[in-house]
C-alpha cells in the first residue's frame, strides 16, 4: 500500500499563497485585477512521423496558433507584455524556435518571448507563468503557448542523459526517474489493481467520445485550420490544409483493443491502445487582467482560479493529477462535486483511471470530448489544449461552471488549475 505524504502544493509565482476556504484566489485585489482568458485556439494535433504535420517544424505550428489567437480577437501585438511557451523536445534550440515563431506571426521584436518545460504539464505552466506576471504587476496581458513536434524529435533520440552525475544510481528515488513512462504505468496498474479490461473500456470510450465530437463539429470552435506541406511515398510535395485531428478512431471496439499485446512489459497490461499516441501540435491562450481586456473590448472566456504543482513517487508519476486536483481545490474553496468539467490527461488508461476513481469523480464529468489516447499528447502543447478545450465545452454548455485542467508529470509531480467559465 503506498503511502504518500503531500509535501508541496507550490504556486507559480505571483500567484500568492493558499486563500481561506470560501475566498477564491482570483477575488484577492478585487474582481478588476482577476486573471482572465480572452480567447484560445489549437492545431488539429497529428501523428508523429506518419501523421499531417510529419513534416511541418515546430515554429510553423506555434505561429499558426500566435497568428490566430491575435487575428481573431483584432488585438495589437504591441500590447503583449510577455510571451511563455511550453516545450520539452527541443531543449536549447527551443528558445531559438519560439522567437523565430514570433517573428513569423507578425509580433514584434519588442515583445519578449521565453520556453519553460515541465514535461508533461509545460503547456499549463506556461499559462501560469504569464497569469504571475500579470498578478505581480510586470504586464497586463501575454500569451501563452504550448507546442511540441514529436515527428522532429522524441524522448528516444537521446544518447545519453547529459550532464548529471553518476551519483544519481546511489540514489533510489534519483534513480527512479530513469524508469520509462510505460513501466511507471505497469506500476501504477499493479500496485493499485487496475485491470486490463477497465483500462480498455476507458480508452475504448476515450476514442468513442472523440469521435463524437469530431463528428457533430465540437472541436470546430478550437480548432484552426493549418496550410502545410506532406512528402508523400514517392518524396513528393503536397499542399494540405490541416483541420481535423489525426489519432481519433471511430471504430475502435474493446474487442479489438483486447487483441494488443502488451507495449512495455510481458504480461502487462499497458498497450498501444490504451496509452496516449505520440503526436504533432500546438495550441495558445491569450490571458489579460480583468481591467485590461475590459478596457481593450477584449471577450472574457474563463477566469483563472487556482494552481496548485505536487510532488509523488517518481516510479508511479502517473498517480499525481490525484493529489494536485485535491491541492487546487482547497486554494479555490471548491470540492469535487462543484466542478462540472475535468480535463485530465490520459497519458495512459491506468493512470488516468487511478486519479478518477481515488478521487470519486463522476465519469461522465471526464474528459467528455475524449483525451490523449484518442486525441494525442504533444508533450508541450496538452496542458495549453486542455484549457482551449474545456474552457469551449463550458462555453457550449452556455451557463456558469467550473472546470479542472489536470495531468501527470514524468519524474513524480502531478499539477491541476482550475477555471472558471463566467457565462455573462
């Protein structure tokens, strides 16, 4: 039985500390100085190295998104105060990348541009980042981004874990952070009893669930169109235009995901099916101080309410969105049953089933336009498309509600935010 003492619950910085129950941490300063989302738009997310954007550079992705964001809310780009995107591939060059987007966006050179990489929740935090810089004063309204081409590189290509000492495999719990994700999921699914079948049926509903809403057009409100260019077989170029998200399976049965075989481990549970694909995309929220976006005419689409970043074990990293979540709510003076929407990253079926079930949340309340295994988990880029996500479902529901954006991080730490869809 594993025993886990939550020992943080950090808050970026300037976004205070722990509010009284009751007292919402968006109220401190008056209803004026609130952090706001004004508008947020993703790429249709591809598969890597076969999908539509194989062959599109990860700059191209992330201005497709800078550009939309400006252009469909008219906003001036002089006015950013700060620019933070999530990436976790393509580390050193990835600041030389975000800043060539910006460039290809329009934005000027005065508008500073920075990357930030807390793997698996780098597109979250980079909404934090620029949320404290609005708090402590430094701007009134930045973007935040997250993007991730997975086809240019992945966690695979590296030859060696860098510059970290050998000391490390002295240490159980440093040691620990080299296990590969795959087998924390094994761990996660063994330790705490999580069948096969009911991570298939989770991952089978996942698909159906994305289906529906590619179907019906849901995602037409988040998605922006992306012009691109494909080698084909043959190395022939072909002009396409990106509109609709390459991993949903329309067809998938659990019957079908029952004949995988297991991915990471002889007789595990973990297959191809009911873990997160390796994906392509981008995504980027525009985020204001109340006062500003009312003074630019800018549209209110949800309200930052709470943060909150925990540590767990490093060998079951999947079980953190179970603390973090609990650690947001309590900063928010909400509780489980106030919320009417959780975004949780399904990194994989195992995990993701976990936080659920520990957590008592209803299923229908999760993910209700499919996750990760349907959709893909561009490392960078999730946390961002999260909040586009559930911040357009509270919106197409048409009334007040709260939503949860939550996920686990490689290495131990799970983090949660939770917003606010303000209706009128």
């Amino acid at each position: 039985m594993l025993r886990l003492q939550l020992l943080s619950g950090h808050l970026a910085p300037g976004l205070g500390q722990c509010q009284p129950r009751g007292q919402r941490q968006g109220e401190a300063g008056g209803p004026e100085q609130e952090v706001v989302l004004v508008h947020g738009v993703r790429t249709a997310i591809g598969k890597a190295k076969r999908g539509s954007f194989k062959d599109t550079t990860p700059d191209e992705l992330l201005s497709a998104v800078m550009l939309a964001v400006l252009t469909d809310v008219r906003l001036d780009p002089h006015q950013l105060g700060d620019i933070c995107v999530g990436n976790v591939l393509q580390p050193g060059a990835g600041a030389l990348m975000a800043r060539v987007a910006q460039f290809l966006s329009g934005i000027p050179e005065s508008v500073p541009v920075y990357c930030v990489n807390r793997q698996c929740s780098s597109g979250l935090q980079a909404f934090i980042n620029i949320a404290g810089g609005i708090r402590n004063g430094s701007y009134d309204i930045g973007l935040a981004c997250g993007v991730e081409s997975m086809s240019r590189r992945t966690a695979g290509d590296a030859d060696s874990l860098g510059d970290i000492s050998s000391r490390m495999m002295d240490n159980e719990k440093a040691r620990d952070c080299l296990i590969p994700m795959g087998i924390t999921s094994e761990n996660v699914a063994e330790r705490f009893g999580i069948a096969r079948e009911k991570q298939d049926a989770f991952a089978a509903a996942s698909q159906q669930k994305a289906a529906e809403a590619q179907r019906t057009g849901v995602f037409a409100a988040e998605i922006t169109p992306v012009k691109t260019t494909i080698l084909d077989q043959a190395g022939n170029e072909k002009t396409i235009t990106v509109t609709q998200d390459d991993g949903i399976r329309a067809n998938t049965t659990l019957a079908g995901l029952g004949k995988l075989r297991p991915a990471f481990k002889e007789n595990g549970t973990t297959t191809a099916g009911n873990s997160s694909q390796v994906s392509d995309g981008a995504a980027a929220v525009l985020v204001a101080r109340r006062s500003k976006a009312i003074e630019l005419g800018l549209p209110i689409l949800g309200v930052l309410r709470s943060y909150a970043v925990v540590g767990v074990p490093p060998d079951v990293m999947g079980i953190g969105p179970a603390y973090a979540i609990p650690a947001a709510l309590e900063k928010a003076g909400l509780t489980i049953n106030d919320i009417d929407v959780f975004e949780i990253n399904e990194a994989f079926a195992s995990q993701a089933l976990y936080c659920v079930e520990k957590l008592g949340i209803p299923m229908e309340k999760v993910n209700p336009n499919g996750g990760a295994i349907a959709l893909g988990h561009p490392l960078g880029c999730t946390g961002t498309r999260q909040i586009v996500t559930l911040l357009n479902e509270l919106k197409r529901r048409g009334k007040r509600g709260y939503g949860v954006v939550s996920m686990c991080i490689g290495t131990g730490m799970g983090a949660a935010a939770v917003f606010e869809y303000p209706a009128n």
